[in-house]
C-alpha cells in the first residue's frame, strides 16, 4: 500500500463543537482502546472516535496507526484524557482530529504543531527522509 502524498494537518477540536455537531448514526463509530481493529469492517465508516482513558495509555496511537495502513481515510478522532503534548504524535500514528481534555491550551497546541517541518524518521503520513534521497 502506498502513503498518502499529501501531508493531513490535525485538526483541534472542542468538546463542545463535536457534541453539537456529531450525528446519531452508523457512520460514526467510538471504540474502547481494547477493541481490535484489525477486522473492523470499514465500509460506510465516515469517523472513528479512539479513546484515552488516560494520557499514559497510548493502545489508540496503534489502533490509528493499523486503521491507517489498512487504507482507511475517513476521521480518526482522539477522545479522553487527550493533551497538547501528544498532538504531535497523534498526526504522526494518523489521526485527523482530536478533542483536547478540559483545560488544555488549543491555541497552544496548535503552535506547538507547527514547530516541525519534516521528520527524518517515516509514518503513516510521509516516506522516511533517507528513502526520498534514494
């Protein structure tokens, strides 16, 4: 499977903006941090909201990270205990969106997004840097 060419910016979102928007139906999934993804039937799935039940608890940053190579493109959302520090790493497993736990700083956090450029390192969104020289 090849990776996407075009960089996907996380987007910070409100409780309170995903409540009043999200709809009431099976095109929008929450799963437990425990729950396998590597059968999930995808099909008609438009967002799938992964869950940290605490910010040490990083299952979700895997289950992103399989849903992703496994082709899925729709909205993974990170839900729970959620902080700006992981915003980062939340972009680079391959989630689309996350809803920062109460108390935390989103402009900040946005700031803190555009601090890197490019990363010599691969993920789910970018061809390591050594592998584009080649």
């Amino acid at each position: 499977m090849s990776l996407p060419t075009e960089k996907t910016v996380l987007r910070i979102l409100s409780a309170e903006s995903v409540a009043a928007a999200e709809p009431a139906n099976a095109s929008h999934l929450r799963l437990a941090n425990d729950a396998e993804v590597h059968t999930l039937a995808l099909e008609g799935i438009a967002c799938i909201a992964l869950d940290f039940p605490k910010f040490t608890d990083g299952r979700a940053f895997s289950q992103a990270h399989v849903l992703r190579r496994r082709g899925f493109a729709g909205d993974i959302r990170a839900t729970g205990d959620v902080l700006i520090d992981q915003l980062l790493q939340l972009q680079r497993s391959g989630f689309s969106s996350a809803v920062l736990r109460e108390g935390q700083d989103a402009a900040h956090g946005a700031r803190l997004l555009a601090h890197y450029s490019g990363f010599y390192q691969g993920d789910v969104q970018n061809v390591p840097h050594f592998a584009k020289a080649a």
